[in-house]
C-alpha cells in the first residue's frame, strides 16, 4: 500500500465564513479535503454575531410537520437537508462544544447564555485546530479567463484555483455585515438562474401623520392580531405583537406574515390589513362598553376606563379612523376591532432580517451543485427559500451547507483522483 503521505489533499474553496459556509468547512475538514474559507469582512460569522446580540435563536423544538411547514413553497427542497441534519442534530452538534441548549416557553432553542460568541469562538478554534486557513477581506469578484476565482484583497488582486468551490454568500440584507448581493450578476454571468432578492422578515410603509409618527415610534403594540386577505381569497390571521416604526411597521408578528403580505404589495400595490386591538373581547361587548354613558369624560378616557385602551392603541385608533366614526359607539367599536390599516411598501432590502430569491433550485443538483458551473456548490441564504424568525433560518443555513460539503466530497470523489505530490 502507498502511504498517504505520499499524496496531495484535494483543495477546496469555501466563500463566505457565516454559517452555512463554516458548516461546509467542518465536513470537508472532516472529509480530508485542503480547506481555505474566504470572507469580505474583516472577521468571519459577523451576521451570525449580530443576529445573537438580543439571545441567539439557533432553532425551534416544535414538531417535524409544523417546522418543515414553515419553509412555505420551498419546503419540497429543504425537507431532504433537514431531514439529513435538523434541528435536533444541530443542538447535539453544539452540545459537543460543551454548550448546553434549551427551548423556551414558545419552543424557541438557545444556547446556554443565549449568546453567539462563545459558540463562534469554540467552532473556529475546532476549525483551525483541523488545519482550516482563514483568508478575510478577501472580496470574490468571479472567475477569470482560465476558471480561476478572482479575489480583491488587502495586496491586491488574487486568482487561485481549488479543485471544487463551495459559495455561501448570504442573501442581500445587511450588507455592512458582508450580505450585499453581489454575487447576483456573477453567477447570472456564468448562466445560472437566480431568482429577484425581495426583503423577509422585513417592516412595512404605513404613511403615517408626522404627529402619530413623532409620538409613537418605537412603541409595541400587544398583544394584537392581525388579519387580511390576499388575492387569492387566502385569509391570514396571527396573534402577536408589532413596533410603530417611524414610517410602519415592523416585528414579529409583522415577519410572520411579512411573505404574504410582501407578495400581495408586489401584485396589488398595498395591502389592506386589520387589527384587532383587543383580541379578549367579542365585538358586541366592545361595542356595548363603547356605548355606556361617558358623561363629562373626553372619548379617550372613556375608551381608557372602559376597555383599558391607552397609549399607542388609542393613538392608532385616532390615526386610523375619521373623526365622525370616532364619535359613534357602533362604528368605533367595530374598528376597535378591526381597524383598518394599509401597508404600502416594504421596507428597503437592507433593512431587511433576511433575503428572499435567489439560486433557483432548479439550477441545483441534489447535492446542491450548480448545473452551469460543474464544482461549484451553493448553501445558504443565497439560494432561493424563506422563512420566518424562530430559528428556521439559521437552522437550514446549517443543514445547506452540510449538505454542501458532503456534496463536493462526493463530487471530488467520482471526478478528482488524488493527486500525487
């Protein structure tokens, strides 16, 4: 037998250090595969770090049915990478750290501390420790005449040429943390389908009056639900809470339904959607406490002694419905509650949590490999898929890019023998 000693690993280049990309790392490491992971940024994992500043969400504990539903017109092609590495597999991944996780009272997961940093510090000592190079403010600007990726850093401009690529570029959002969506036109260069980058988990126009606006941005408004009907006669409805923004609106439950109604402003210009303010009450006890005698006292200490309604919800109240509706008991109460608030735009892509759009699937193999660019691998929220907040997100950019790099391993293996020092 031929010592291995005698042979030169395979080499692989993984752009973009979050966490799809470190995944990818992890298992071509594991692989036996020479791995280099190129960043834009002055640090790998900036978005990851970020998005665990308020308690890192890493996933969900709800049953397997209910999270793949969550994956809406796109859970067909992240079933199969959930199912390979899910959201259990991912806490007993970070159980080997040494970092314990635990599920909170809406079955959202943590990890002990419920900060990124230590979980980030631990992966890339292990990382390191397995023989990964790490190459930051190294900016990928494609391929050049030979095939080579072209990268622009600190001394310039550099080529190399891996035996396969894992690219793991994020979406469009936030882009001051490295997810600027430039890779679109370089891979469109090359012919592969991308599909539009659109916000997710993003806020909403409201034009609202500069006197609401002054007063009440930054406020919550809870609990609420929120009800509307797209085009398609689909009605949505969620209970939850929201934050006036100074221009909309923006917050979890504005995300949970921000696909929906994000489609429905694309196809109809805006989108008329209703609040119940007080979610508790039926209406014809709204309408009935609204209508007792009030007395000397104004309307909204009325509202406020009757039905508990103050601050931000009577501001909206105001805001929202003509002064003559205000003043009558049947009409007021029905807006109590369904008040009528139309959403405009959604807020501008950067703005946004997430990314949707992006590589078609179609334009994947089922190891994720681009059909137009053989050894190219893609992962991440630069594919084409969405999904609310809760740990979902994170969850499938850690699944796609395992499967990633067990896909290159495998590729490497049918096409690439060995090579000899």
């Amino acid at each position: 037998m031929i010592s291995s000693s005698k042979f030169q690993p395979r080499s692989v280049a993984v752009v973009g250090g979050g966490p799809a990309g470190l995944m990818a790392a992890e298992v071509l490491m594991q692989g036996g595969v020479a791995v280099d992971v190129y960043d834009a940024m002055p640090s790998v994992g900036r978005k990851f770090l970020m998005a665990g500043k308020g308690g890192m969400n890493i996933t969900h504990a709800e049953p397997a049915a209910a999270f793949l539903a969550r994956y809406g017109a796109r859970r067909a092609q992240i079933q199969p990478l959930l199912e390979a590495f899910g959201p259990d597999a991912l806490r007993q991944w970070i159980h080997a750290f040494g970092i314990d996780t635990f599920a909170g009272s809406s079955g959202r997961v943590f990890p002990a501390g419920m900060k990124a940093a230590p979980l980030l510090r631990a992966w890339l000592h292990r990382l390191r420790a397995g023989g990964v190079r790490f190459h930051v403010r190294h900016r990928w600007l494609g391929w050049d005449d030979q095939g080579a990726l072209r990268f622009i850093t600190p001394t310039g401009e550099q080529c190399i040429a891996p035996d396969a690529v894992v690219l793991a570029l994020g979406g469009g959002s936030w882009a001051r943390l490295g997810s600027d969506g430039a890779w679109v036109p370089l891979l469109v260069a090359r012919g592969v389908a991308v599909e539009t980058l659109r916000p997710a988990n993003c806020g909403f126009d409201a034009g609202w009056s500069a006197h609401f606006s002054a007063r009440f941005a930054g406020r919550p408004v809870k609990p609420v639900v929120l009800g509307f009907t797209d085009r398609a006669g689909v009605s949505h409805r969620k209970q939850g809470e929201f934050i006036v923004t100074a221009s909309g609106v923006e917050g979890s439950l504005i995300y949970a339904l921000s696909a929906a109604l994000r489609d429905e402003i694309a196809a109809s210009g805006s989108v008329l959607i209703h609040l119940d303010l007080l979610p508790g009450r039926e209406l014809q006890f709204v309408i009935g406490e609204v209508a007792r005698p009030r007395g000397s006292r104004s309307q909204a200490s009325h509202l406020q002694s009757r039905l508990g309604l103050k601050g931000v919800k009577a501001g909206l109240l105001r805001e929202l419905i003509p002064a003559e509706e205000y003043a009558q008991p049947a009409r007021l109460g029905a807006a109590i509650k369904a008040l009528p608030l139309r959403l405009i735009a959604p807020r501008p892509l950067d703005e946004a949590i997430s990314t949707a759009g992006g590589v078609s699937f179609e334009a994947l193999d089922a190891q994720l490999m681009l059909r137009a660019v053989p050894g190219v691998f893609c992962a991440g929220e630069m594919l084409d898929w969405e999904a609310p907040t809760g740990g979902y997100l994170l969850t499938a950019c850690f699944a796609s890019g395992r499967a990633a790099g067990l896909g290159v391993l495998s590729w490497l293996q049918a096409t690439h023998p060995t090579r000899p020092k």
